[in-house]
C-alpha cells in the first residue's frame, strides 16, 4: 500500500459515545431517567436525521444541530419536558466532550509519526476541535463532512478529504469500526482499515469482529499502529 | 475581550518564507541565482495571482498551483529555463517546508492552553498540514482560503471561520504581521493582534512596528502570550 494519509471515523471508532453521553444524562438529567437508553436513543435519531438532510428534505445543518433537534423530542418522550435551555445546550455539548477509548491517544500518536492523521466524520469541526482538546487527540486536521456540506456516506466527503489532502484516494487509508463508511470509502478508491469496538452500542450487541473486505482489520488503533510499522 | 479562538496569518507571521525559500532556490538551483530576489520576486506575484482568482478572472485555484505558474515564469526570468519538473515540483514543495519564526513554537502551545489555535491563512490546506508536521506547529486544526474557495482578504474567509469555531467574530482574535489582513478581519468584526516580523521582508526593508488600530501590538507570539496572560 503507498498509503500517504490516514483518515479517522471518530464516534465509535476513536471515543466512546454511549458511556460519556449515558453519564452525562445522568448528571444532568438525574437518576429517574434510564441513561443507557437514552443514549442509545439518541444515537438512534442520528442515521434518520442526516438522511433527511442527505436527501435534500432538510438544508444543510451541521451535527450540533442534529443533535439539538433530536434531544428535544427525547425529553418529550423520556417525560422530562420541563428541562431547561442551559441544560439543553449542555446536554449538546456532551458529545464535545466524549473520552478516547484507551488505545486510541498512544495509537495515533505512533501513527502520525509516519501518517497524515485527519478526522473524517459526521460531527461539526469546532465539535470535533473541542473533542481533541479535551481527550488529547493529535490530529494533523480536522475533517468534517460540515466542509463538504455533505454527510458520510456521501461520496463528496471521501472524494474532498482526498483533494484536500492533495493525494490520490489510493493513497488514504479511512479507518472506521463501522461496515458501511468503510464500504462507501472504498466505493471512491480509499484503503480501509476496520477497528472492532464490541463495547461501542453498550453490553449485548452484536459487532463485526472483522470486515474481510477491508485492508486490515485491527483491535485497536495501537494495533493498527503495529501492522502499519509505526 | 471575551476571546474564544485565535486564528493566525502564517506566512510571514508565524513563520520565514523568505529565508526558507532562499535556501531551497540556492540548494535546487544553485549559486547562479540570486536566491534573495527570487524569493522575493515569487512573493511578489502573490497578491497580483490571488488577485486574480478574487476579482473572477481565473477559477479558483490553490496557493500551490498560484505558486507553481508563477514559478514557471520566474524560471525563465532569472534565466533558467532548462530546470526539469522534478525540481519545479520541489521548489513548489519548498512553501511546505518552511520554519517557524523562533518564538513561534512556543508561543502557540503557550496560547493554545487556554484557547483554540488555528490558522487562517491564504496557503492551502495540505500545504499547512505539511509545514505544521515539518515545523511542530500545535494547530487545533487548519482553516485555510481552500475551505472557502476565496482568498483573504475576502470577507467570506473571516465570516467563515467564525462560523466553523462556532463563535461570533467578536470571540475571534486575529493574529497577523500585515496591516490589510488585521483591516479586513476587523471589517468582519473579529478583534486583531499585530505581531512585529522586521525580518520578514529581508534587510533594509521598513515594517510598521505596530498597527494602533489593533486590540494589541506584539514582538513576538511569546509576548501575545504574555499579554493574554498564558
């Protein structure tokens, strides 16, 4: 592989949305409200509200946005209707502020010492910066699909990630513990690496231990860092 | 000031083009040219190339390639016209290559512990992506003219990133060596910090030691960290 950069699915793949949501319900929301469930919830409402836009039945709105529409119908439907503006906006704001998964700062850390290491997700770029700041995560750049006005798996996204990074899409391996994005990348020419994260939808779910259409499937990022011989 | 993010001309502010590109002309070209007008000849076609691209008469087109047609021409100029495209490209290449100012560094990570650091700057992406691995930049993230498909000082590339950080301008500090950049960003609403580059342009050339119309005036970005209280 003449892999030059390595571009990063971030919810799921390098932190743990379902833990640092689900506690931050909690905090905010009390013990009366099931957090796990509304994380997943929420979670839910993802794939569906970006599809909308993706189908041009909603203009462009960034993740934030997504999320803020969404969690005002959960509180409706959790019977917590009364919860403030600020806890709202805080509640947002709780997946800025989402830890790395254990392996996920030392594993880019050694990747980018021979790779461009990039962001390529759904999530808005002052999210996504917020997000390094706070877990420590050492990206080159931030890539978001809020640059391309288009979400993954939108083929905009892959194909303008490649042009700004100014190599081929042959040359950008996508790195992601989901099927689908790696399959939409590798529909644009990308390598792909799959990262098996069994604890991403809580305890009791299902994962794909590997994807055999993929370059390389890992355990973990230090892994990864590994069979990429850094 | 209620400032949230600091976005920084590069070129010249943050680090030496001149010096920089001076020696990888002497290097690629040899001792035959002048490598000091050179350089300063390619800065020279700067504006003019932008120029075009910001009043429609050219697509748009990266800094690279800007670079790269101005380089052609300067070839023949300086009266070599015989250098091979390998060394075409690398000249180009020299751009990403460039060193930080010695305060620079330090400056930047001292500012970042307390506020999103960013570029803002007319280079194109991969370019600063390059320069920062090559220089230890601590970027947050990369915020160039490509995002926006407008040069600065266009208002687009200071309304647009306000919008990426999510921030009003006023929450935004513009970090700049040029006069012109820290009048447009302040025509945006942004707040401005002149920093002092006396050597930015070569010897004997003057350089206002200050700008009174921005929030602060600088020698360097450890003193914008000093005064920032960082």
């Amino acid at each position: 592989m003449d892999v030059r950069a390595l571009v990063f699915d971030v919810f799921g793949t390098v932190v743990d949305w379902r833990s640092g949501v689900a506690a931050e319900v909690t905090r905010l929301l009390g013990p009366g409200v099931d957090a796990g469930a509304f994380a997943d919830a929420w979670r839910g409402h993802y794939l569906p509200s970006m599809d909308r836009v993706r189908r041009g039945k909603r203009p462009w709105t960034g993740l934030d946005g997504l999320h803020r529409a969404s969690l005002d119908e959960l509180l409706d439907e959790f019977g917590v209707p009364a919860t403030p503006e600020d806890v709202r906006v805080e509640l947002v704001h709780a997946w800025h502020r989402l830890d790395p998964w254990p392996d996920s700062v030392e594993g880019l850390q050694r990747l980018r010492s021979r790779f461009v290491v990039a962001t390529l997700s759904n999530g808005n770029v002052s999210l996504l910066v917020d997000m390094a700041r706070h877990g420590g995560l050492p990206w080159d750049t931030v890539l978001s699909a809020e640059l391309f006005g288009h979400y993954k798996p939108d083929a905009e996204v892959y194909d303008g990630a490649a042009r700004l990074l100014d190599v081929v899409p042959g040359q950008v391996l996508m790195v992601a513990a989901h099927l689908d994005d790696l399959a939409a990348a590798r529909g644009r020419g990308m390598r792909t690496a799959y990262v098996h994260r069994p604890d991403e939808k809580g305890p009791g779910t299902a994962i794909a231990e590997s994807d055999p259409a993929a370059d390389v499937s890992v355990g973990s990022l230090v892994e990864l860092a590994e069979r990429l011989a850094c």
